[in-house]
C-alpha cells in the first residue's frame, strides 16, 4: 500500500504529502490508501472490503473497542456511512471478538452540530451510552491533526474545527439490534 493518496474532493489530484507530517501527531494515523477507498465524501466504499481492513487490524492489535460513525456519516459523507455498515456487518455476523464492544457516534442536525459547547446542555438529556467532553489539551491535539491536512482544510473545515460540537463532545450508542 501507498502511503500517499489523491485528493479528489476538488479534482486536483495532488498528491497529499503532509500525511508523513500527520503521522507524527498523536492519535493522527495514516490511512491504508488503496484505488477502492478514493478519497471522496461522495464515493461509497465497498463494506466488505472496509469490513476485512478493520477485522484485520483489530485482530493484529488487539482492539477491545471500535468507534464508529454512525449510518448518517456525521456530515452524509458516503465513505463515513459505510466505515459504519462494515462494523455493524462484522458485529451481526459476531466476527468481532467476544471482548470488543462497538460504540456508534451519533449525527446531529446541523444546528446541533455548529453550536460548540453550547450543545451540551441538549446532549446531556439526550438517550445516549457514553458522551466524551474533550479537555482543552485533546482539543488542541483534535486541531493539530486537522491542521496536518492542509489540502483538506478548506473554509468550511475552519468553521467546522471552531464551532463544530464534536470537537468538543461526542456522544455514542451501543451498537446493537
């Protein structure tokens, strides 16, 4: 696998080198690049393949918990929805090990999504399995890896990185029937 991939959201087909940069921040990874994952929001990937890729990883590190997006993608991105299908394709068939728990990020409307912190009180009484409230040294951490691609951070990605709620908190459902 290539360690770089295309930008296709804009059709430019640069080449994204700040991916080796994005690997030095904690927590950023680099994602496997492959002809069958294009990087675009529209484009679907295949579950099946994204399903092999994720059962491969979890067997090889010995993951207990997988986060996911949710079948709403967050943002409707068609690659976030079917990262989602993938995990609940290897949950319902039980290929997931006996120990590892699935949690499901939940997608708000849009007004929800663009009023930061003061999302809060609404996400507390709200249903929900576990809600994560980042402190401020995460954020910081959240915003560097944003930063790392730049040909990514379009304008509204710096909206996005400074009055998105899940910047801030995320919450998440089981993954379940």
């Amino acid at each position: 696998h290539s360690t770089h991939s295309q930008d296709r959201t804009r059709g430019s087909g640069t080449v994204r080198q700040q991916l080796y940069h994005c690997a030095t921040v904690p927590c950023a990874t680099v994602p496997r690049c492959s002809r069958d994952l294009p990087d675009h929001p529209k484009v679907r990937w295949d579950p099946e393949l994204i399903a092999l890729l994720i059962l491969d990883y979890i067997t090889m590190h010995n993951i207990n918990l997988v986060m996911t997006f949710d079948k709403n993608g967050v943002s409707g991105h068609a690659n976030h929805a079917a990262v989602y299908y993938a995990v609940r394709k290897l949950w319902s068939e039980r290929k997931l090990p006996n120990d590892c728990q699935a949690l499901v990020l939940e997608s708000t409307n849009v007004l929800r999504k663009y009023i930061s912190i003061l999302d809060l009180p609404i996400s507390w009484l709200r249903p929900h399995h576990v809600m994560y409230i980042l402190q401020n040294q995460e954020y910081q951490q959240a915003k560097a890896a944003m930063y790392c691609h730049q040909s990514q951070l379009l304008w509204f990605r710096h909206l996005y990185l400074y009055l998105s709620r899940y910047m801030v908190i995320n919450t998440f459902h089981l993954l379940s029937d």
